[in-house]
C-alpha cells in the first residue's frame, strides 16, 4: 500500500469519525431528531391532544386545504409533545417555528416528531409545501402559556354544547374547520367570497345563473361546495366532512353576518 493510499484510509476514517460524533452532538446536545413515518397510527380525519400527564401529551393534528386541525394547541410550559401529522387531501408541509419541527404531511401516512417547549409565548404553525390557491393563509399556532392545557378550539365540551346558541358553535366551527382561510367576516377580499351580508343576497354564479342564498341554499353550498359557483372565484373550495347539526350551526353563524 502505497502512501497515497494509507492517507485515503485514514482521510476517510477520520471523516467517518468527525461524521459520527456530529450526530451524537446533534441528537444529544442540540436535541435535534429525525422526523419519522410511523406504521403503527392509522391515517385519522380529525385532531385531537391527548394529556398522557407529568406534562406529557400527545397531539394528532391534520393538515387539509387550506387549515391545520386543531388550528390553536395551548399547552402549559415545559410540554413534552408527541406530534403526529396526517393529511386529508394533499401533500401539506408543517413547520413550527422556533423549534427543529419540520413535517411533510402525506395523505394516506402519518408522519412525527417530538418537541419540548420550555418557552412560553406563541409559535407559529406554518404549512412550507404549496397545497393550492390559499396556501399562504394556512397557518396554526402553538401557544405555550401558564395554567393546564386547554382543548383545541374545536373542542366544544358536550355540557356547554347544548347551552350556547347554535350561531355560536358555527362560528367555533367556522374557526376550527379553516373557513377563515378563504373567506372573510367583515366584507374585505380573499380567496372566496366575503361571508358579510351573503345570508339572503341575490348572487350570481359562474354559469350566469342568481341564486338568493337562504338556509337550504347555504347549507348546499357547505355540503357540496363547487355545485354551484360564485361568479369570479375560482372552483376550489373543500368538502369538510360535517354532520347536518354542524352544517345547521355554520348556517346559523352566517346567518349572524348579514
């Protein structure tokens, strides 16, 4: 063996090392892993946070056009969290800022990841992987404060269920299920229509026809939502799977626009 080749061998084995103990700096001084596809969790529609206590949780969040379900994660300081990430829909990416978090959302997988926050204050959830027309508006948030952990906004307690006003639970509804991501409250532009003042207007569709959109219109247009078309928007909006008492309820809250 010539001198060239002893000084690859040990040029190479000396790489080999520098390689090896970077990871071990990486996974046990920066507390930086490797996201993972888990076999073992079925793909699941819908989000949830699990208290495993000693402030330990496991969240289930689902990434669709154009919303992270749950949209607000509140958690008390120093949580230990064990996210898992499914898709509806489309590739959808998730990155939670501040922290090494950075997920692809695949439909039919679950992907994961673990995040300690020791940290209070508010870290974005922002999808990275283009997914459509509102992709810029798909957004969530963590927010790590004092106090135990609150359920997501979705999350309406069944007690309460039935003492609030059904306006009210659309407009919770109209929150959690990512409405705000294409359409406005106040009557400013965005992706689809405003919701201010639709609730009994006479409104043109994409194919010359005018529609008046009372109860039975909207709740149709919430269950089948590119039957009909409103003039000058694009044909993109989601089917959010909602049982009729939730259709009723966003129905409602619309109702409350006018």
């Amino acid at each position: 063996m010539d001198r060239v080749e002893r000084f690859a061998i040990v040029g190479a084995g000396l790489l080999m090392t520098v390689f090896f103990a970077a990871l071990v700096y990486s996974a046990a001084g920066l507390n930086i892993s490797l996201p993972t596809c888990v076999t073992d969790v079925a793909p699941f529609k819908s989000g949830k946070i699990i208290d495993k206590g000693n402030n330990h949780y496991e969240v289930h969040m689902v990434a669709r056009m154009w919303a992270f379900d749950p949209p607000e994660v509140r958690l008390p300081p120093g949580a230990d969290v064990d996210l898992y990430l499914s898709a509806l829909d489309v590739t959808h990416g998730l990155y939670i800022e501040h922290t090494n978090v950075n997920l692809m959302a695949v439909p039919g997988s679950v992907n994961a990841a673990r995040v300690h926050f020791d940290t209070e204050g508010e870290y974005d959830v922002i999808c990275h992987e283009y997914c459509g027309v509102a992709h810029q508006n798909m957004m969530g948030k963590f927010v790590i404060a004092k106090g135990a952990a609150v359920p997501p906004a979705a999350a309406v307690p069944a007690a309460a269920a039935g003492q609030t006003a059904p306006a009210q639970l659309g407009k919770v509804l109209f929150e959690s299920k990512g409405c705000v991501a294409c359409h406005t409250v106040d009557g400013s532009p965005s992706v689809g229509p405003t919701m201010k003042g639709l609730y009994k207007h006479e409104t043109e569709m994409d194919d010359g026809s005018r529609i008046t959109l009372d109860d039975e219109h909207i709740a149709e247009e919430i269950r089948q939502p590119n039957k009909h078309v409103v003039k000058g928007f694009p044909p993109v909006m989601p089917e959010v799977p909602l049982t009729d008492a939730e259709v009723n309820e966003l129905v409602e809250y619309i109702k409350t626009l006018s």
